[in-house]
C-alpha cells in the first residue's frame, strides 16, 4: 500500500494525499471527480473498485462526482448497457445527483477543438491505413516515421476535415491526427489519432455523426469542459497522462490532474470485459448476470450486498503496483455482511427419510427457533416436527470411519431444536444406497438439550416430511480452476486445466476458455425445505444450516422456489 501520515497521525493513501495537498496548495478549491464507463456491456466487481474511489473521494471532500458515458464507439454501445450501468451505481449506494453527462454531449465542441489544432498546425487529416498507421508509428525500440501527409497545409487539413465530418469519405480511409512528436519515446505521442471516418447509428445521435473522436482525445476534453479537478483512472491510463496533459495545455483549457491507481485483479475470475462477452456470447454462461459471473448484476444475482462489496473495495485499499486479491478476502466481506442480517432456515439438499419409530402415530409438534441468534430483534419461529424427517443423506452411514459424529447403527445425535435420537436401523436398495433411516427419540430432550448431562457431540438439520416444501438449490463454485486464468503459460498444477484449448484459441487470447471449472454450476432439483421458505422474496438472505448462505433466484416461480448459494459457511480467509 502505498501511503504515509496525515497530520493528524493519520494513515492516507496516495490519492488522498494528493488531493489533500491541492486544496491546500491552491492548485483547485474543491474536489470534482467523474466515473466515466463505456456503454458497452455491464459493469463488474474491478468497475466497483473505481465507484468507490471516484464517488468515496468526492464525498469525503465535500465535492461533487459526475457519471459521464464514453459514448464514442457507436458499434459497441446500447442503451441496454447505459440503463444497466445507472442502475448498478445506485445499487451499489451511490448517486451523481443532476450530472448525468455524455461525451456525446461535447461532440460539437470536440470539432471546433480539433479545429483549433488544425488552425494553429497542431493536427492534420492523413490518409494511410490503420495498419501503415501502426508501421509508421515504429516500436518502443525504433522511432517512428513522419507520415506522408503531415505536413499537408492548414488549408487543405481544414477542408478535408470538413469534408470528413460531411461523410464524404468511406470508413478507415482518413483520420484526423495530432502533430506532436514521431520520435517520442511514449508512442502515445507519435502523432496519434484523434478522429476517424465512421459510418455508424449512434445510440443518442443516430446518423447525424460520420466522425467520432478516440478516447484519448474525448475524454480529457470532457473532463475539462466538465470542471473536473481530479481525472482518477486505472494505471493503464499513466503512458496517456502526457497526451492527455498535452491537449488541455495546447487548447489553453481547464486542466485537470490525471492520477492513476491500480486496478484490481481477483483470482480465479477475468476481468476484461471483451473476454466476459465472449463467455456470454458463446453460451460459457448464462447471461451477463450469471452469478458464476464477477458483474455487479451477477454478485447481486448470486447475493452479494453492496454493503459487502464496498467494504471489500475499503480493504483492498489503493496502490501504484499491480497484484492479485485472493477472491477468499471477498467472500470473507459477503460473510461477515450477512452473518448479521440472513434469517436461519433448515434445508436438506440431499434428503433420506428418518422414521422415529416411537414418535406417536399423527403428531405434529411445533418447536421454537431463533431467526439469527447474531440479531436479538430477528424474533423466532416456530417450525413443526413430527415422526418421520427428512436429513442429509451424508448424515448417516452403515460403519462409519472414526471420528464420524453422525448417525449410525446405535449412535446418538441431536437434532436441531428438536430431540436426541438414536438410530436403530438402516434400510437399503438393491444397490447398497441407503433409503430409510429408523431411529428412537428421547422425549426428555425437548429443545434438542437434555438435563442428565450424556454428550452428544453430532447436532443435525432436519425438516418434517409431511410439511417440507420442494425447492431447487443451485451449487455455484468459481467459474475458473485456476487462480490465474489469463496467464499464457502456466505451472504443471494448472497445465491439465488448459489442456481443451487449442494454440490458435491461446494465440488469440482465449487461454482462458482453457480454464473453465466444468463443475461450477451443480442443480439439486430435489431439495426439501421448512415451510417458512415458501414464501421466501426476492432481496431476501438466508443462512441455511450447515450449508451456506442463500438468496432466492430470479427463476423462482410461485409453488417452485430456486435459491442460489452466495457463499459456504467456511471462511478460508480468517486463516490467513
């Protein structure tokens, strides 16, 4: 982490820091921040790492954050994705208040600044390819060469960026680019592109555009025309902050401060949005809100909690170095959220009929549970128990190892708030799976507690047969088997995971379909629950028993309800 002391004795990191000292340096006399997505898929768990720093640094400045789309890739973007990303950011707990912008707003603008640079020999119209653009444009080790057509005249440039801008040209057969440096050792600065011929509908614009600006050239204009202070951005954007600093100076605009943080990286999952397409696209997944998926929309599918999510996004911090968060730090946040907030339920998710032999014929009994003994104002319920039960299959064994705290011939366990029981025999198919389970129950241990002091060290979920309700449990793992899906090469531990991929898919970097957990996704279809259950709704959190938190799916239909595993009950992390 890089950070230091405040006066206060306090720990900042470098941002804050930053900001810190040009409020009181005078540079700028508040904090304005922006969060500036590209409509152009949905947002995920690295996106929500950016909210919490853009709109976490405007709010504890009592300054202002605008949500301002990048809009100037009009064959990717939809308004699906604009409508979805509104969404997540205020489900995430944030809010830009009135300033929604878009950097199609500026377009206008955007062409009178390229103008300007014409007008004063800072930009010309060049003819060559995209491809004889990057031969041109050299290597980090060899210096680029001036194009054919840079030194057209300010007569010439004006006109044929009219002409550009009147659609006379076809696509990709002229550009508009900056007059800089072709011996820069930054290749962000060896002239480069800033506008380009695109026949295309825009979402907003529709066809009133034939040419769109690059996102090095939109997005620090933007920024300026929107009074922002403090351009915040993954490091990735640190080699643009000369060209980004350049236009605003040579424009004579408003300039912002470009400070750049590392973006987060989370084991057994990818993050580029292009690869999470492809897994949508192809049928990998179900959908972007597949909850195997790290989108905002597939945590919260799955059950994850803002509250949750941002107070990992706290703990990872902000850094200048590029790492790997183990995603065990995450389940740990989701964990320790709804430890306190998830009513207990009890569910079999593998069920075997238990007969209590002495159990009176046709009684019902209904006995008291608490909802979350973590919330002494999450009440009690009553759940009914009868003579014959549903348990775990995994419960019960025939000549089970040592240690086994379970059922077994003439073993004793408790039974969740009910009683303790003994078993006394086990029926089985002709297949050697186990089909009945009979037992004898102690009517002295009401409550599943009893005062003559035997241990008991086995305790077991259950449900009434006659009572439980079906459900469907979907079992969601991580969606990769390996820590590190997007390495090309890779350790003899993870070799036998990218053995399905082929060296054309590796080359062109899909590696990481090569990677895909082929069990992260088990349906138990036939799953028996506690009648309370049934009504079971949507934004609703469950603890179920010794399995793991659950939240209803969205596939829930009335009379079939289907929950999804957020996370298991152990916590890999606090061993760390």
């Amino acid at each position: 982490m890089d950070c230091n002391k405040d006066g206060s004795g306090e720990t900042q990191d470098f941002i804050r820091k930053a900001v810190r000292d040009d409020l009181e340096g005078g540079r700028f006399r508040s904090v304005h921040t922006r969060f500036p997505p590209e409509p152009n898929g949905y947002l995920h768990i690295g996106h929500a790492k950016a909210i919490c720093i853009d709109f976490g640094m405007a709010r504890e400045f009592g300054g202002l954050c605008n949500l301002r789309f990048d809009d100037t890739n009009p064959v990717k973007e939809d308004v699906e994705f604009a409508d979805a990303i509104m969404h997540d950011i205020r489900w995430l707990g944030f809010d830009w208040g009135d300033r929604l912008y878009y950097a199609s707003d500026y377009f206008e603008k955007l062409c009178e600044y390229a103008l300007q640079l014409i007008d004063a020999g800072h930009a010309y119209v060049c003819d060559l390819t995209a491809d004889e653009i990057r031969d041109y444009r050299g290597t980090l080790t060899r210096p680029g060469r001036p194009s054919p057509y840079r030194e057209r005249s300010r007569e010439e440039n004006l006109a044929l960026f009219k002409r550009m801008a009147a659609g006379e040209f076809p696509d990709g057969s002229r550009t508009l680019r900056a007059k800089i440096d072709m011996a820069s050792p930054n290749i962000n600065m060896r002239d480069p592109v800033i506008f380009r011929i695109l026949h295309a509908e825009h979402h907003r614009t529709g066809d009133r555009w034939k040419i769109y600006p690059t996102y090095d050239f939109a997005h620090g204009q933007s920024d300026s025309l929107e009074g922002i202070t403090h351009s915040l951005c993954s490091l990735e954007f640190e080699i643009h902050r000369p060209l980004y600093d350049w236009f605003c100076e040579t424009l004579g605009i408003h300039h912002p401060r470009q400070i750049e943080f590392a973006r987060l990286n989370l084991s057994y999952t990818v993050m580029s949005k292009r690869k999470l397409r492809t897994l949508v696209e192809e049928g990998y997944v179900t959908g972007w809100d597949d909850p195997r998926m790290p989108t905002l929309c597939g945590l919260r599918r799955r059950g994850y909690t803002p509250r949750a999510i941002r107070d990992f996004c706290e703990r990872i911090g902000v850094n200048k170095m590029d790492s790997t968060v183990d995603i065990a730090l995450l389940e740990h946040c989701l964990r320790e959220d709804l430890n306190t907030r998830a009513q207990r339920r009890m569910v079999v998710l593998d069920p075997v009929r238990l007969v209590l032999d002495n159990w009176p014929a046709g009684k019902v009994e209904m006995v008291e549970a608490e909802n979350n003994p973590e919330d002494a104002n999450a009440g009690r319920r009553h759940i009914p128990f009868s003579g014959e039960l549903f348990i775990e299959r995994e419960d019960v064994m025939e000549n089970p190892p040592p240690k086994y705290h379970r059922l077994a011939p003439g073993r004793e366990v408790r039974l969740k708030h009910g009683y303790y029981v003994t078993c006394t025999g086990i029926e089985k198919d002709t297949s050697g799976r186990i089909t009945l389970v009979h037992a004898h129950y102690d009517p002295a241990s009401r409550g599943g507690w009893s005062d003559d002091g035997r241990k008991v060290l086995g305790t077991l979920h259950w449900v009434s047969a006659a009572e439980a309700v079906d459900i469907e449990v979907r079992i969601y793992d991580r969606l990769f088997r390996v820590e590190k899906p997007e390495l090309k090469t890779e350790g003899a531990d993870e070799a036998p995971a990218r053995e399905e991929i082929s060296a054309q898919d590796i080359a062109a970097g899909r590696e990481y379909l090569g990677c895909l957990n082929a069990d992260s996704l088990r349906v138990l279809s036939v799953c028996r629950a506690e009648p309370a259950l049934a009504d079971a709704q949507p934004g609703e959190f469950f603890q179920f028993l010794r399995q793991g938190y659950f939240v209803p799916d969205t596939a829930s239909q009335p009379g079939k309800m289907v929950f999804n595993l957020s996370v298991r009950l152990k916590d890999s992390w606090k061993k760390v």
